[in-house]
C-alpha cells in the first residue's frame, strides 16, 4: 500500500495507478494499493479530498471513509471525512452508491449524503457547488459553523489551538464566505459576529472571550 497525507493548510495532488486523480485537502491521508490488480478499487480516506475516477466498468472504484462506502465506475466526487466530523459524500458528475451502517442511496449529479452519524441513514440534499470546492482555491465557507467546528478547521488550516473562557461558546454558530483568509482576519470576523473578542495567549494558542 501507499500512503499519501497533507499537513497542516497542504494541499496535494495524487496520481492513482488507474489514471484517477485525487487532490487532497489539509490534514488528510489516502491509502491505496501500488497496482490495482483485483476485481475492485479500494482506496481508503481520511479527511477531505476531490475525485475525479477514471472510468472501468470492470473494476468498481470503492472509497472506504470510516464505516462509509462510495462505489463508482467512473466520476467526479468530494468526500469530507474528518474525525468527529459528519460524512459528506457531494457528487459533481457521474452516478455513485454511499453505503452505511444504517443504509445507503444511489447519488445524482448535484445531490450530496451527509452521515450525522455513522449508524444512521444519509440526508440527501442539493449541494452549492462553489460552497463545496472551495477550500480547492483556499477559500472558506461557513454555514451555520459552530465554534467548536471552527477550533477544529483552525488546527487544520492554520496549526492552531483556540480555546473558549466560557463553554457555551462552542455552541454559537457562524456563517460566512472568505476569500483566502489569514488567520487573523478570520478570527476577527467570527468574533464581530456574535460581539466576542480573542487574543493570543502563547505562540499558535488563541483565547475566544
């Protein structure tokens, strides 16, 4: 097996032995085999990544993402699957089988299948299609994002550690679109919305207040 992963705010694109293309997002790891030489084509995902199969009616393309199957034959899909993260399957061209533990669906181009829960059946759902790729031109979109999401998005893209004085604020919810952000444009963005403040604390280590 091969191993690629990116680190933190890294993109990287990898070339599959099939012809496949996979551009990885931050903090992801992919492993596949050096030669697809059985009846499938198992790649397994952590993390979030665009595909974009090269067609083999012969030999199925499958992404394991934890308990989460995708099956193609050939097609352009992105998958989010970080850890303590729900599971987004959003497909761009083509036809795809997302399979659970609690069911499946067979997607259409636009459609997307969110996991809450790993045991439970997909919500299916027409997805914006800029809102989805964006993080392929480092972009950002927040959609009703809470903060404790967004402590987790900061560690990937930035390497940094946001902490909160009160619980409750993990709770709030932000939303909003950034082209490019620095770090600290989007701390000061998410802090105006709800009338907080934030302030560095120790190299890399935030306080939201």
């Amino acid at each position: 097996m091969s191993v690629a992963q990116t680190g933190v705010g890294e993109h990287k694109v990898v070339q599959l032995p099939d012809g496949s293309t996979v551009q990885l997002n931050a903090m992801s790891v992919l492993k596949y085999p050096i030669v697809f030489d059985g009846t499938e084509r198992e790649v397994e995902l952590k993390g979030e990544a665009l595909f974009e199969v090269a067609k083999n009616a012969d030999q199925p393309f499958i992404v394991k993402s934890n308990s989460i199957y995708t099956t193609v034959l050939g097609t352009v899909f992105n998958i989010r699957a970080y850890a303590l993260e729900s599971i987004a399957v959003s497909l761009l061209e083509g036809s795809v089988n997302v399979e659970g533990v609690g069911g499946g669906t067979v997607l259409q181009p636009m459609e997307q299948a969110v996991f809450r829960n790993s045991d439970e059946s997909p919500q299916v759902q027409i997805f914006d299609s800029g809102d989805v790729m964006a993080w392929l031109n480092g972009d950002l979109v927040l959609s009703r994002t809470s903060f404790k999401e967004l402590q987790r998005i900061a560690k990937r893209r930035y390497g940094t550690n946001i902490k909160f004085d009160r619980a409750e604020i993990a709770e709030y919810t932000v939303s909003g679109k950034f082209k490019e952000p620095d770090l600290k444009t989007l701390l000061e963005s998410v802090c105006a919305a709800k009338s907080l403040q934030y302030k560095e604390t120790s190299p890399g280590e935030y306080l939201i207040y």
